[in-house]
C-alpha cells in the first residue's frame, strides 16, 4: 500500500468539503429518487435514508473534523534500544484493504471512507439497494476530489451488488480484505461471518439496557430514558430495555409513573411477569427472544429485578453489548455496575445516545464496534491503523 504524504490527503479532504457544498441540490435530488423507490415515510430505514441540507452540512464537517486532526499513520507506539544494539521502534501503518457493508445510510458513504482515506486505506464501500442513487453521487464527488489532487480513484470504491454477487466477493475478493465491518443487524452479520474470509469487526448491534436503582432519582430516571428511547430511534445506541429494581421506594407508583411517561410519548410498552403484575393492561412478553431483540422502533420493554446483581447478570446475557445506563445516586454502586457490566460504553446517570464518535470527542467514525479486537466502542480514526515494528541492526544475528 503506497503511503500518501500528509498534505496530498489533507487537500484531497478540503477538494471534498467544496465539491459536496457546490453539489448539494444534485445529492438532494438523487436521494429524493431512492426515497421514492424505497417507497416507504416512516420507520428506522427511512429516517437514515434520508438526506438534505442539515446532512449535508454534517458530512462537510466530518470531513473538516477529519482533516484538522492528526495523521494517524507513522506515529511511534514504542522505541528502544536493546542491549546488543539493535534499535527497535514500533510505529503506527495502515491496515490496507477495508471493506464496510452497510444498510440505508448515505452519510456513511463519507464517514467511513474520509476516515479510511485519511488513515491511508483503500475502502469498498457495499452500501444498501434503497440509498443506490444517493451513493453514487457521494462517490463521484469522492472520485472527483482524488483527481484534482492527482490520485487514482480507485482508494475509494462503490460496490453495487446483490446478495449472491457480495457472497461471492466476500469469498474470493479481487484484492485481500484486511478489515471487514458490517455495520447493521444480526442477519447481516452472520451473513459476513459465515461468507468472509479476512477479519471481521462487528458493529451495529445495540439493543441497550438501563437499570432504575432502588437509589435512583426519579426525575433524573425519566429524563434519561425518555431521551435515549426517543431522540432517535435508529441509532444503535438507542434504548429497549428498562429494568426497575423492586426495592426502589414505592416501587408500583414509580412504574405506573415510567409506564405513563411511555405512554405520553407513544411509545409501545411490553413487560415481563413481575412487571406486568403491576401493570397488568400492557401486554406480557411471550417469547424470550424479545430479551436479544434490538428494536429501532418506538417501543420498550419494562422488567423487574431483585438487586443490582440481577440486573448486571440479565444485561450481560441479553444486551449487543453496546451500551447500558445505570440510574442512581450513590457513585460506588454506579462504579461497581459499570465495571461488572460488559458492554463497550457504560454510563451513569446519562443517556446511551452518547455512544456517539463525534458525541464522544472522537469525530467521525466508521462504526461502533462491539467487539474486543481490536478497538471496542467508536471506531475514529485513531482506530483505523494497525502497527509496524522497525528493527535497525548492524549485522546482527541471532545465536
């Protein structure tokens, strides 16, 4: 992989701000063609579809974030020098070949490859069917911005293929893949890990957790959750799950309040037994599956749990382990929650919509991952290279 010095990347980036803002009404116009085939007003897909000048304005200034950080490529992790001599630095260096896969959302088409390209990789870009029109366009603009600075524009590339198309590539890519991120729900996952051959990072998945503690201020409770629930019910960092411990005081009158604070905001309600024991007129969860189910919907589910411990131990085998909140007002019970909970963000007494690279002081992001290796959480573009060891001897050998 040649190495793009820093100010060819960083004038490749400021030729994209200006192209996106000189082609705004022909971005807008392609999305609008998607949103008519996609055919549908309402719902998560929809709400990431979408496109117009607010987005617009957000991709110029992912991009912009993006150029005024440091390069990430060639900083030095670690240097010594041994006692024979031989001088030992280990630097930072691009990954390669990144792969992301990824449903509806166009703006991603900016985020992951700004990142990628700054980080001195080449990305492919699989975006979704519905956003075909809306995706092109970005990557002209992309491909548009390499040229006038000289590069090919091959360090960015679309690919628009169906299912039994991508299985292939996945299997058999033209290049090696050195990173694959499948940025949406469980079947796509499966799908990538069933089919890919290069490493996998998997992002996406929220289906997130807050626990009310029997310590838990009420009115701090209530605003939190009604945020993270209905700030934006696509985003994978949104809320499902509400767990309410049972010793909180006057334990039924608060649940009627949280179930009336949902209702208010026309949100759907589903409750476990216990829960349902006090609000007998919401309907009763019938299938255990329900617990794993990230919603990106307008609906909750209210539990009940005994203690603390019963809320940890049902977050960490239900949640994607993206993120979970803990509501109270003594710090050593929230600092036990949140080093016993396993999940890449943990809070206390906030909303999981923070799970956010730009709300988080990361920037632009390509995903959140949710898994250990290498990076858990917002994937910026620290994140986006992996290491080098540069050994300098002078004849030496090993005996």
């Amino acid at each position: 992989m040649k190495l793009i010095d820093t100010n060819t990347k960083n004038n490749v980036l400021q030729s994209m701000i200006s192209v996106l803002d000189q082609k705004r009404k022909e971005i807008i116009k392609a999305n609008k063609e998607d949103i008519i085939a996609f055919g549908e007003t309402e719902g998560a897909m929809y709400d990431r579809l979408i496109l117009d000048d607010k987005k617009i304005d957000g991709m110029i200034q992912s991009v912009k974030e993006v150029m005024d950080q440091e390069d990430p490529v060639g900083q030095t992790i670690s240097h010594r020098v041994l006692e024979s001599g031989l001088d030992i630095t280990n630097k930072t260096a691009p990954f390669g070949n990144i792969m992301i896969i990824y449903e509806s959302r166009p703006d991603v088409t900016i985020e992951a490859a700004v990142l990628a390209f700054k980080a001195n990789n080449k990305i492919f870009l699989k975006g979704g069917k519905e956003a075909n029109k809306s995706n092109e366009i970005l990557v002209h603009c992309w491909h548009e911005a390499l040229k006038e600075n000289g590069l090919e524009t091959n360090w960015i590339e679309l690919l628009q293929m169906n299912r039994v198309q991508t299985q292939k590539f996945l299997k058999n890519p033209p290049e090696k893949l050195d990173l694959i991120v499948p940025r949406g729900g469980e079947k796509l996952i499966a799908f990538v890990k069933e089919h890919a051959t290069g490493a996998v990072l998997v992002s996406g998945r929220g289906n997130n957790f807050l626990y009310v503690s029997k310590n838990a201020d009420l009115k701090i409770a209530k605003k939190v959750m009604l945020n993270a629930k209905t700030d934006k019910i696509s985003g994978c960092n949104a809320l499902d799950k509400v767990l309410i411990d049972k010793n909180l005081p006057n334990y039924e009158d608060q649940l009627k309040e949280i179930q009336q604070l949902f209702k208010d905001n026309n949100v759907k309600i589903l409750v476990d037994e216990q829960a349902h024991k006090v609000l007998g007129d919401e309907k009763k969860i019938s299938d255990e599956d329900i617990w794993y189910e990230e919603f990106l919907a307008m609906k909750i589910v209210l539990g009940s749990v005994d203690s603390i411990d019963q809320a940890i131990e049902k977050i960490n085998k239900y949640s994607g382990g993206h993120s979970a909140a803990i509501i109270t007002s003594e710090k050593d019970e929230a600092m036990n929650f949140m080093e016993q909970v396993d999940s890449a963000a943990v809070y206390h007494n906030a909303s999981t919509r923070f799970t956010d690279g730009g709300q988080m002081g990361v920037g632009a992001e390509l995903a959140i991952s949710t898994d250990k290796l290498h990076h858990r959480g917002p994937l910026g573009l620290k994140q986006l290279v992996t290491n080098k060891y540069y050994v300098l001897g002078n004849g030496h050998i090993r005996e």
